[in-house]
C-alpha cells in the first residue's frame, strides 16, 4: 500500500523483462478492531488489497510488455465473487478483491496485443491466520494448486477468475 516502497521495488528491479508477477497481498481488516471506523477500515483494506496490487502492476508494467508471454496473476479470493455472495458478511474485505478482479479482467483485456496475460486466483479457504484452523486447505495443498494454475497457463485463460484447482469461479 506504500507508493515510495513500489518505487523503490520497481527501480530496483530495473528495465529487464519480468515474466511472472504474482500479487499476493491480502488483509481482513478484522486485527484492526476497536476504536478505528468503519470508514477508516475499508479504506485500509482496499489500500492494501486492491491498490498494493495495482500499484505493483503499474510500476512494472514495461517490465511486463517488454516480453511476449509476461504474466500477472492476482491472488484474490471466493469472496471476492459477486455471484457466489449468498450470505453477506467480510464487508471491506469481499469489496477489496471484487475490485481487484475488475482491475485483472481490464488489464487482460487492455494488454493483450502485447502478450500480457492476466488472471485473478482464488488459493481456496487456507489454514492460515487469515483463514483459521478450520480450513478446508492446508497451505501446501493451495500452492500446489496454484503453481499447476500458473505454469498451465494459456493466453485463452487471460481475464478469467480461477480456483487454485484450475476450475474457472463465477465472477
């Protein structure tokens, strides 16, 4: 969520080529309970979950089109699907990565005669301090699943939403 850090990261990375960007960030909001608004919660949640990306992205983005096959995959999350909402809740936190997958489904599009693929990822309900102990996936089983994700695949796949399984997820 910090534009000086992204700077510093991206002017160290320089003007190679980049491959691959995965953008991981990811926070509930819930740890910063008490006295903080409402307000103030969900505009930190989308600071870090769905801006930290962007920033991220933007700042290598000629790093990304300078090479036919360059990749950003968003780790979002099932919450962050509209369609599958059928009991509310995490407000802030489904909004955070509803935008994100947005923000990957345009950049898909809007790269695409330069070679860029761009996908968005659920890595499953993890058990992690985020997810908890009652998880369906440990961590080993959501990276396997996404590793197989990212190295299969195609530029057909670009703007899709996908589980950590390869299945596609309903935006």
């Amino acid at each position: 969520a910090d534009e000086a850090s992204v700077d510093a990261f991206a002017e160290a990375v320089g003007e190679g080529p980049v491959a691959l960007l995965v953008n991981n960030a990811g926070v509930s909001g819930r740890q910063w309970g008490g006295k903080v608004s409402y307000a103030e919660l969900c505009k930190r949640v989308m600071e870090v979950n769905t801006f930290g990306p962007m920033r991220v992205t933007e700042a290598l983005l000629p790093n990304l089109t300078a090479k036919e096959g360059g990749a950003v995959v968003n780790v979002s999350s099932r919450l962050g699907s509209i369609a599958s909402n059928t009991v509310g809740k995490y407000s802030g936190y489904r909004e955070s990565k509803a935008a994100l997958n947005m923000y990957s489904r345009s950049l898909a599009f809007d790269h695409a005669d330069e070679g860029l693929l761009a996908i968005c990822v659920s890595p499953g309900w993890v058990k992690t301090d985020m997810g908890g102990p009652d998880a369906d996936l440990t961590p080993e089983q959501s990276i396997t699943g996404l590793r197989k994700v990212i190295e299969g695949l195609t530029p057909e796949q670009s703007g899709l939403f996908l589980n950590h399984d390869g299945t596609v997820l309903e935006w």
